[in-house]
C-alpha cells in the first residue's frame, strides 16, 4: 500500500506543478498583452474618446479580470473560484455587449442565481468574509494521508 500511495502523490504532484505552469504562462500572457493594450492608449495611439474605442478598451481590460480568475480557479480547487469565474465573465458579457433588455435582464438574473448558488449552497461560502484570511488561500488539502 505504500508505493501505491508515493506513486498516487508523485502523480498528483507533477499534475499540480503543471497546472501551476498552465497558469504561470496565461499570466505571463495577460501581463504582455495588457502592457500591450494599455501602451496604445497611452501614447495616443488610440483616443478613449471614441466610444468604439472604449467599447474595445473596456472588453480587453474585462477580459484580463476573466483570466485573473480563471489562474486564480486553477491554482485554488474550490467551488467558489468556479462561481467567481463565472460571475466575472457574465458580469463582463452584461457590460460590453448592447444587448435588448430582455437579454441583459437575464444575464442580470443569472448573476443573482449565482450569487445565491455561492450564498447559500456553499458550505464554507462567505461573500463578505469577516476573517483575514480567505478560504481560497488555505493549504491545499489533496495532500492529506486521508486522500490515499
């Protein structure tokens, strides 16, 4: 039983340092094109005048925040950082797109639904935590002896 569980754990932990590399370059790639992005309109290359170009500035800069938490649900298994994920990129589809009202009503109604899926159904869910310490920034606990 005990090679059994070295082998289990070394599996689990080169799977973990690969999706720590996977998230390692999106970041890296976030970080190029945002420097990217923002120098253009820094220089002037394009007005923020423009309301097209707002409209682009602002998709661009959503979709950044998307990635953030997209790293951030690899890095941290938990179903809080998939409903995170989820409400950054419904949040960012409701703003940059000019849809009919039905449309934005109900993209406004899903991100209620899951705000309350996060709320209520998650059992260590806390949407305004009082603690200094966030539940995604706890110790990984795939490495207990339980797990093996």
């Amino acid at each position: 039983m005990g090679k059994r569980k070295d082998i289990r754990e070394r599996v689990y932990i080169f799977l973990k340092m690969m999706e720590l590399f996977i998230a390692a370059c999106i970041v890296a790639m976030v970080l190029v094109l945002m420097a990217i992005t923002l120098k253009e309109y820094l220089t002037g290359h394009v007005s923020l005048y423009n309301e097209e170009a707002l409209n682009i500035f602002l998709q661009q800069m959503l979709s950044f925040a998307v990635a953030v938490e997209f790293v951030k649900m690899l890095i941290y298994h938990n179903p809080e950082r998939v409903i995170d994920v989820l409400i950054f990129a419904t949040s960012r589809q409701l703003v940059v797109e000019h849809t009919n009202g039905t449309e934005s009503l109900i993209r406004i109604f899903a991100i209620g639904v899951l705000f309350a899926i996060q709320k209520f159904l998650l059992p260590s869910s806390d949407i305004f935590p009082s603690k200094s310490v966030r539940p995604d920034l706890q110790p990984d606990e795939h490495l207990k002896d339980d797990h093996f």
